[in-house]
C-alpha cells in the first residue's frame, strides 16, 4: 500500500526517522517557514487556522495529494500507537488497513454528555449552529448527531489513518458543514486565541459521528505523546526566573495570564508531567505564605527543579498519611524541609474530600 502520515506542526520537532511520516506545517501562511511541507500551497484555508486549528492540514492534504492511497494525520507530540505502544509502522498499518476501514484513537469517555462538557467550556452556540447546519445539508446524520452530542463519548486530537477515499469523503461532509457554520456566527466575538479554535474542537466529536453513520469497521488505539508542549516548556522556564527572584506576584500574575489564554495548559495531554500543575501549588504556597506570615518557603530556597522534587514529595507523602501508610521517613522529610502548615493545607485541599476529612488529614499530618 501507498501510505502517508502526515505529522501536523506548527513548531520544529524531532521528525520520527521513519519516510512514512511526513511533517506538514499548519498555519504557515505569513508565518516563519520551518522547512517542512506547508499548508499554504495549492488549494488551501492555511489563513484561516487560527478557527480551524490543525484542520488546515487536513484541508491540504484532501486538495493537494491526489496520488496516495492511504493518509493519516498525527501531530508533532501525539501519534498513534501499535498494540505495543510504539509508532506504527508501514507494514503493520497495511496489516490493519486491510482488516478495518479506519484506524483513530481511543474513544474518550466523559463523566457527562459531550453538548454538557462543550458548554462547559466553550461558546455553545457553534455546537448548537453546526446541529442545525446537519439538519439542513446531510440529514440522514441528524439523529445521530443528537443521539451522540447527549451522549458521552468523542473521539480527539484529529488522529486518523484511511483509504484516501473515505478521508475525501470524509473531508467533504465535514468542510461543507462548517463553512456554512462559519457564516452564520460571529467568531471574534468574547473569543480569545484559545477559543477562536472552534472548528478544531467540534470536528473532534464530528469525527464519531460520520463514522457512526458511515458504519465504518474502526480500530481504537492509545495515542502516545512524545515531549511536553513548547508552551508548556516555556512557562516554566519563565516561572523559574520569577521564583529565582523571589517575586511571587510576578509568577502568579504571569501563571494567571497563561491560563486566562491558553485554558488547555494544565491538561494531561498538555501538562503530561503534572509540573506546571506543582507549580500552581507552589505559587499559591508561597502567596499564601507571604500573606499570613510575611515569609515564605521561597527563602531557604528558590530553585523551581528542588521546589518541584520537594512539592511532589509532599503530595505523595499527604497521599499516604491519607491512606494511613506513613511511615517514619515521611515524617522525617516533613521535619527537613520545614514543612509549614500553610504548605500542609495547599497539599491537603487539593484532594477531593470534604472539609472535615481535610482538617482531620492535617492535623494528623502536623502533629507528626
């Protein structure tokens, strides 16, 4: 077979040796060349990538290669993994490919509905106008649309390999529904960088849909992620500088800013050692800190690499107390590093209990 995975960035990256995949750059257009394949060739919507995120991609790759005939999109720190968790490789995708129509990711499962989570978090109306653009163009998609849309799974990331007809096919249905979309609604509006990304989010969820309707035989497979964010990588470089400082409504105000833009920041899929979140807790520590005693941790010492060791050492030490499986050492690591209260209780409430398990957790940790 005649394959290719096209690895969607907008950053360099360390391109997997490997011919089969090929780096393809998504929002080039006035944008620095990074000396990948662009989007803003032939025919293309590079321009509008700020609203359709990684979707630019796919839009090129349905108009520009009429020669392969089998693709798939990854992204520059996420692809899809064999049963072993390793990349795939040509033969066993052709092995896969001859078995199931599509290859994605595993289904996401959420806690509530997907219309539910997407109110949550972003402007319901794009959700509610892309229901009423299926209605009118594709019909037959409708009830399942609303079946699904109050239903609690998605898939996500824009991760797929498939026959270049089905991904034709597939990019015709989904691009005819949100152009309409996208003259019907006001896309600037209350909509930050982060926000304007609407297309690229619904698209995710759309993805189920058509392949529901299409009945098409999918594989489900883990996703792996290789490197964290370059967003992710520089804030804490630039948390590092302020903590060195000792300017702590310097952090907080830069961490608060970050997160007031880019929301996906602290998720697994962004934050995927958990640092940026230890970082949260040891801004809010050390304010905290400040406030109450006008001192702070931040004096003995100011290093973000220690401050993280010793922030995830007590939050796996609290776990323990919680569990009742402290030990000595714990008590011990708690008395060398001059673990105040105040660091106690950040630790403390950040696990989902309720307020008297909370206090009884400190005082049990305290009294040690």
């Amino acid at each position: 077979m005649d394959i290719k995975i096209y690895t969607l960035t907008h950053k360099k990256f360390n391109v997997p040796p490997d011919p089969l995949y090929v780096p393809l750059q998504v929002g080039s257009e006035e944008k620095e060349d990074l000396g990948y394949l662009c989007d803003n060739t032939g025919e293309n919507i590079s321009a509008l990538n700020c609203y359709y995120s990684e979707l630019t991609g796919l839009y090129w790759i349905w108009k520009n290669d009429h020669e392969t005939e089998y693709v798939g999109t990854c992204h520059y720190r996420r692809f899809l993994l064999n049963e072993q968790e390793k990349i795939f490789t040509k033969r066993e995708l052709e092995e896969k490919l001859r078995s199931y129509d599509l290859i994605t990711t595993k289904r996401v499962h959420l806690n509530n509905s997907y219309y539910y989570g997407f109110s949550a978090n972003h402007n319901i109306h794009a959700l509610d106008v892309t229901g009423e653009v299926i209605k009118e163009k594709y019909p037959a998609y409708y009830d399942t649309f609303v079946r699904l849309v109050n239903g609690p799974e998605t898939y996500f990331g824009n991760m797929f390999v498939t026959s270049k007809k089905h991904f034709d096919d597939y990019c015709s249905w989904l691009f005819t529904i949100f152009f309409e979309v996208q003259k019907r609604i006001d896309l600037e509006t209350d909509a930050d960088e982060y926000h304007r990304r609407v297309f690229g989010f619904i698209s995710e969820f759309l993805l189920l849909v058509w392949i529901t309707v299409n009945q098409l035989h999918v594989f489900e497979c883990k996703v792996g992620m290789i490197g964290e964010k370059a967003e992710t990588r520089e804030m804490k470089e630039q948390i590092a500088i302020y903590l060195e400082k000792r300017d702590v409504a310097g952090a907080k105000k830069y961490f608060m800013d970050c997160l007031r833009k880019r929301p996906d920041v602290l998720m697994e899929a962004s934050d995927i050692t958990g640092e940026l979140r230890l970082c949260m807790q040891i801004i809010g520590t050390a304010d905290r800190e400040l406030q109450l005693t006008g001192h702070s941790f931040l004096e003995r010492v100011c290093s973000l690499p220690v401050l993280i060791k010793e922030f995830s050492g007590l939050n796996q030490i609290v776990g323990r107390y919680r569990l009742g499986q402290e030990s000595e050492e714990d008590a011990a690591f708690i008395k060398k590093y001059g673990i105040s209260r105040i660091a106690a209780e950040v630790a403390v409430c950040i696990l989902p209990m309720d307020e008297k398990e909370k206090n009884t957790l400190l005082q049990k940790i305290m009294e040690h």
